[in-house]
C-alpha cells in the first residue's frame, strides 16, 4: 500500500501547515475525505476555528462547525502525520526582496517532525529553485534524514482566489509536480481527491513554482497597462470605464479594468521572479514597470482626491475625508499589501482626517497592523469628500442618495444658485449642500457617473 492508498483509507493523515486563506480552506475540503491535521502557530486563530469562526471568510462558519479538521498549535502533532502541505505566506520586505522567514520556519517545524516514508508538498508562491535548494536543505537537517531516500518532496502552487464563490479550490485545474514519478503519482492521486477541475502534473517542480509566478506577474502588466490608460485618459478628460467598454466589443480584447493592486499574490509574486532574474544577471522590464505603476497608484488616487476637494474649495489641512472599504479586494477580509492604506498614509501628509469603514475585515487585525480605527457607517458624519475604495457587495447595495447623508452642511455659495431664492432666503445656512461640495471618488466605479453628476457630486474614478 502506497502513501496515497494509506491515506484514502485513513491509515495515515495529512497535516497542512499555515491556516490562512489558502491553507484553511484546503484542510476543510480534505478533511471531507481523510484525516487530516490543520497546524498554525497563530493559537488565536487555532480557537477561532475550534469555535466556528472563520476569519478568512473562504467556507464559512458552519462548514467550519461542521468539519473534522483537528485545529493544532502543537508542532508534535505533525509526527502523527506522512503527507505534509505547506501553506504559508511568502511576503515581500520593505525594499520588495522575497522574505522567505515564513517558509523557512515552516520547513523547519515540519522538519523537526518529519518522519521515514513521508511527502512534504509546498504550496507558498515561492520562485523558481527555493523548494530543492532552500527547502530540501532544511527538511534533511532538522529531521536527520535523507531527501529522496527516506522522505520526497513536491510541489503545487496554490490557486486560490479569496473572495470568489465561483472560482474556487475544487473547481481550479491544481497543477502539481514531485521530485520523481512515484512522488508525483502520489501527489496527484492524493489532490484529485477533492480538486473537481482535475490535476495538470507539471514535468518539474521548477516548472509549477515558474507557472505560479508568471500566473500572476501576467495579470499585474495588464491591470498596470489598464491603469496607465487611466491616467493618460484622466488627463485627456476621457472616461476610461467609457473606453473600455466601447474596447470591450472586440471578441479578443482582455477584460482588464484599473485600480489598486495589493493582497499577498499579484503584489507580491511579481517581485519573486524579479528578484530570481536578477540574481542571474537579467534585469527585467515590462514585469518591473508594471510593478511601479501598480505601486504607485495609491499615491496617485490620492493626490486626484485633493485636486476634487480644491476644486469644490475645500480647505485640504483640517478636512474630514471617508473611506468605504479597506481590505485588498472585494467581499474578503484580507488587509494584507492592501494599498488603501497608501491613500491614507498620502491623505494624512496633507493633514487630513481620514475615517476608514469596512465591516468585512478584522478591526483588531487592522490596528495592530497599521494603526488604523475602524468606524461605523452610523458614525461618518460631516465629511469633505467621500471614496468608496473596495467595492464589497454591501457597499454596492448603497445608493447615490444614501452617500449625501455623510456630507458637511455647508453655506451656499450666492453665485452657484438663483439670485432671487438667495434674496428671498432670510436665513442661507440652513440651505444644506451647494453641488460643488459633494466630493465623491468612486475607484472602482460602482456607481453611474451620469447619474452621479446629475445629481450634483464632484465625480471622479480610474
């Protein structure tokens, strides 16, 4: 009986190390089918999870009720198993190298408990080389034993995209790769147990940790070319979302549209293959640029925030400015790389008072992170401009009449309204709004600009 086997008949268990969005979800689904063990070293989360909360929000509080997952933060737990996932992040530092402390740590606590006859499969985006030449290295040192001897080794990017109810992990194509022919087979057989979609085996692990970075390096030069258009269109004074739709006609033209590129894959990846070319000697282009356009944008939506209020006449040092949305996408929680925070950081150098909603994400996790107060919807009031940022469905459901409420009552300007109901106006402050006070960015264009001006607000978008 090989692993595989072992493990369909629950002879043997399978461990998945790091319990975030990607690791969760896959413990839950496995444990659908075997015994499996979920290892965090994150013991906050571990209990969210014993009591059915699921803060990644990716399966949802009953599935987690409901599931046979044993929740760990006891590394020795992992002795108890022979195929091991690993499913940690793998950051970037501030100067955009590849932090790898995640992975390597990762490696060493599965090595500690690494037993004969075991597979280690990595998940983490990592770039080409890190599993054979940084990972295997580990794994033998802390367990003693001997890479394709008495243990093997394989890897599978995870596919993952958080948030999305539709493209989910059963029903992604999962493409895996092993260290030999018996390592892939068992890797394979082992994920074709919950991946609907089917396997794609990749010829080399060198060749699915490639796939995984160029996956998503691909995606960030097209949301950087759709961004530059915007802002080369914003200067010519042309709607982008116009443009693209009117593109969009053309059967082979690409759905991309601009906006904020953050979150622990395409903000990140990227710079993984960058660093490898490097280091071979290869500087990149298209990949590097495309990188600092996405990089950058945060600052640029924020200095066209500004040039709306100067526009409106809005004193910049002292405004009151609100942000609907917080995390990097939309309908999911996860704050991490989100680049709303680089709006925030530029808005309060001009001395702005930015007040941040946004119900989906933790508001502990955010302050500890990057000190910032959660409010309530309840609790915007007297605001100089309003973005809406993430476009959570909850935030879509609002409508153009809704936003006016968050607004400051302001005095009228007498050369923006008719004379004679200014004359016969005996007491003007209590005229609530003029047009030009309604400041309201809408990034990702949820809302009907025509409408949006028609009904008086300052509108702007990518």
């Amino acid at each position: 009986m090989n692993l595989y086997e072992a493990v369909k008949n629950k002879k043997e268990k399978i461990s998945v190390i790091g319990l975030g969005y990607v690791g969760m979800p896959l413990a839950v689904a496995f444990a659908k089918k075997v015994e499996v063990i979920g290892f965090d070293i994150n013991k906050r989360k571990i209990e969210f999870y014993r009591n059915g909360i699921d803060v990644t929000n990716e399966v949802g509080n009953e599935a987690l009720k409901e599931t046979s997952v044993a929740f760990t933060s006891d590394e020795e737990k992992l002795k108890d198993c022979k195929f091991h996932i690993v499913a940690v992040p793998t950051p970037v530092n501030s100067n955009k190298i590849p932090d790898l402390s995640p992975v390597i740590g990762a490696s060493k606590t599965v090595g500690r408990n690494l037993t004969k006859g075991s597979i280690v499969v990595y998940e983490s985006t990592v770039y080409p080389g890190v599993t054979e030449d940084i990972c295997i290295p580990i794994l033998e040192k802390e367990s003693g034993l001997k890479y394709g001897q008495d243990f093997k080794v394989g890897y599978s990017p995870e596919r993952i995209n958080p948030g999305d109810k539709v493209h989910r992990l059963e029903t992604i194509v999962k493409v895996v790769s092993g260290m030999d022919d018996e390592s892939l087979d068992i890797i394979a057989n082992t994920y074709e147990l919950i991946i609907e979609a089917g396997v794609h085996r990749a010829e080399s692990i060198k060749v699915a940790e490639a796939a995984k970075v160029i996956e998503n390096s691909q995606r960030d030069i097209n949301i950087a070319f759709m961004n530059e258009l915007s802002m080369v269109f914003n200067k010519m004074g042309i709607d982008t979302k116009a443009v693209l739709e009117a593109a969009g006609t053309k059967w082979n033209f690409l759905n991309f549209s601009p906006g904020l590129v953050g979150g622990h894959c395409i903000g990140v990846d990227p710079y993984y293959f960058i660093y490898k070319a490097e280091e071979l000697g290869y500087h990149s282009q298209i990949i590097l640029s495309g990188r600092k356009i996405n990089d950058d944008m945060g600052k640029y939506v924020a200095e066209n925030i500004i040039k709306s209020m100067i526009k409106a006449d809005k004193q910049i040092k002292g405004s009151r400015v609100g942000i609907f949305g917080l995390a990097f996408k939309e309908n999911c929680p996860d704050v991490r790389n989100t680049k709303v925070t680089d709006i925030i950081d530029e808005l309060n150098d001009y001395g702005v008072e930015v007040m941040v909603v946004d119900p989906l994400v933790d508001q502990k996790e955010v302050f500890e992170e990057y000190g910032i107060k959660l409010y309530s919807v309840e609790e915007l009031k007297g605001l100089d401009a309003v973005v809406f940022a993430v476009p959570h469905d909850c935030f879509r459901k609002m409508n153009l009449e809704d936003i006016r409420q968050f607004y400051k009552d302001e005095v009228p300007n007498f050369d923006l309204i008719n004379n004679e109901v200014a004359a016969a106006l005996e007491e003007p402050k209590t005229i609530k709004r003029t047009s030009s006070s309604l400041v309201l960015t809408d990034i990702k264009g949820i809302f009907n600009k025509k409408r949006a001006e028609e009904l008086g607000y300052l509108y702007w978008r990518l």
